[in-house]
C-alpha cells in the first residue's frame, strides 16, 4: 500500500445506479486531483463505476492501494443508506463522514447536492467541523454464555422475528437485570442518530444528536408494560430469544449486517468506545434539520428569530426562553 505523507487521501463514496450520481462522483474526483489530493474509492464501488465510465479505472482502491488508516476524510454521494455504507468503510479508521443528499430524506447528509462544489472546496481547505456520534456495540452470546457474534451500529440494532407467521418470546434486560417477557415481532435498540430512521417508524422517541442516550422500542408486542424505553448510555440493553419460543429471530445492525438468532441466544447492546466521526460543514441546529427533513408545519410561530429574521445561536436561544 501507498504510505506517502505528502499527498492526502479522500475517499469517494458512490455507487453506478444512478447517472447523476456518477457525474457528481467524476466533478468530485476531479476537484480532488486539481487541487493535489488523492481521490480513493472502495473495490465495489470501482468496479461499478468503471463499467459505467472508464475514467475512474486509474483512481486509487481503498484496501489494495490506500489503507482505510490513511484516508482524512469520506465523501459520500447518495441518501443514508450510502453514508452508512461509507461509515462502515472507514470504521477502522479515523475518518469522518460527509454526506451529499443525492436522495430524498437524507436525514444523515450534511448537505444537498446543489452545494457540492462548495463543500469538495471546503474540504480541500479543511473549512469543516467534526461531531462524533454514540455508535452501539452488539453481541450474540449462546447458551453458555459465550460470544459468537459481535458488530457495531451507527442507527440500531434490531432483534425481529425471522417468520412472518411465527412471533418471537423476548425478555428485555438493563445491567443484567430482566425487565419484562413478552411476544412480540421484535425490538429495535437505537442511538440518537437512528432515532429518526426506524425507531421513529416504530413509534419511538426522537432524541437529540447531542443526548448520549440509547432507545428501547418493542415492535407490536403482547403486553401492557411494552412501552419505548430510553436509558442512559453507561447501561447494558439485552434482548434474549427464549429457548421454548415458536420462532427464530435474527439480527439486523443499521439494515446492513445480520446473524441469525436461534432459541437462547442473548443480544448484548452497549454504548461502543468508538464513536462515528461525521463532518459538518454548517452548525445548524438540530430542530432545522427536523423541520427542513420532514417538512413539518411552522407557520403561525412568532419566536424572536420570526421577528428579527436572525437564527439564534444555541446560547441566544436558551436566553430567549
């Protein structure tokens, strides 16, 4: 592998199915080039790419010609399905995420792809900020108790029914301790950042970026105490498949990785010790995004920032209440 110090390594994260995607990947990959940086992109995505358009064949491969520990930064193209993809490229790395929305909701990417030149600019000047979200550790333990799985989520980790006929019998446990058994067709185990993806399909809290906290939210279950749960994040959250259940489950980790979860196995969920590193280029607050993301209805609001046409900073607004 390259291990050359002087030029910078920016990995492109795009996928070949869709045309504007490839055109927006070829500006940026050009942008990098002219500015002296070098652009890098994963095996699938050059393989995708370059039967699409032969110009990307000479760009660097992360893994064979750059290590995941030499790139400074991700450039994601696509909505978040693709930026979770690039955050599992980079996990062995310390590179944040940048993503350009080139989907619908985007509710991950920093920005939409009208600005993408801007932001290749600021990134090739290093004009940008880097804000670490709680990611989740997972394991699978047996019977015994022994480990025979184990993976990480930005968004959630869920425990569902491999059955659509066949209803799972879970007990939740917090620090060791059961909580509640019941059946149910799974239970989704979220960060703040997955709160908005299907903890919130599943009717569970949204919690704010900047509240270390992890969500508990069982799907369509039998029992009167099933309510959303939020804990803190030094707790440990175990959902265990019990052994004289009539179905099997399975394990799915931001919709990307799974394993198969057969009568007593436990899913062990803790706050993971590394972080995701996502870039930010413009420090909006958290309830923008919401109401931009979601289109949610504001009018009527006479907030001091509808008065004076100025956005408070975070201090300015806690001292307007």
């Amino acid at each position: 592998m390259n291990n050359a110090d002087d030029e910078r390594s920016i990995l492109v994260v795009a996928h070949a199915h869709r045309d504007d995607t490839v055109i927006a990947a070829e500006r940026v990959v050009s942008a990098l080039r002219a500015s002296g940086a070098r652009p890098v992109i994963a095996p699938d995505d050059r393989d995708a790419l370059v039967a699409v358009r032969p110009s990307f064949a000479d760009v660097a491969v992360l893994g064979r010609d750059i290590a995941v520990t030499e790139i400074e930064l991700a450039i994601v193209l696509g909505g978040d399905g693709t930026i979770l993809r690039a955050a599992e490229l980079v996990r062995d790395g310390t590179a944040p995420v940048l993503g350009i929305n080139m989907g619908h909701v985007g509710f991950l990417a920093e920005i939409e792809r009208d600005d993408m030149d801007d932001a290749v600019r600021r990134v090739i000047e290093r004009d940008y900020g880097v804000e670490e979200r709680l990611a989740l550790q997972v394991r699978v333990k047996d019977t015994v108790d022994s480990v025979i799985y184990e993976t990480w989520a930005l968004n959630e980790a869920t425990v569902e029914k491999a059955s659509r006929e066949r209803m799972l019998e879970v007990v939740i446990e917090v620090d060791g301790r059961p909580l509640s058994t019941f059946g149910c067709d799974g239970v989704v185990i979220s960060t703040p950042t997955g709160s908005t993806a299907y903890n919130f399909s599943a009717g569970g809290p949204v919690i704010w970026p900047t509240v270390q906290a992890i969500s508990v939210v069982p799907l369509s279950a039998h029992a009167l105490f099933a309510k959303p749960l939020v804990v803190g994040p030094e707790h440990a959250v175990a959902i265990e498949v019990l052994e004289h259940t009539n179905g099997t489950g399975i394990l799915w980790c931001d919709g990307r990785r799974s394993h198969d979860l057969p009568p007593g196995a436990r899913v062990v969920v803790r706050r993971s010790d590394r972080p995701v590193r996502l870039a930010r280029l413009h420090p909006a607050q958290f309830t923008d995004r919401l109401v931009r993301k979601f289109r949610l209805p504001v009018e009527g609001w006479r907030g001091p920032a509808a008065i004076t046409g100025t956005l408070p900073t975070q201090a300015s607004a806690e001292l307007s209440l």
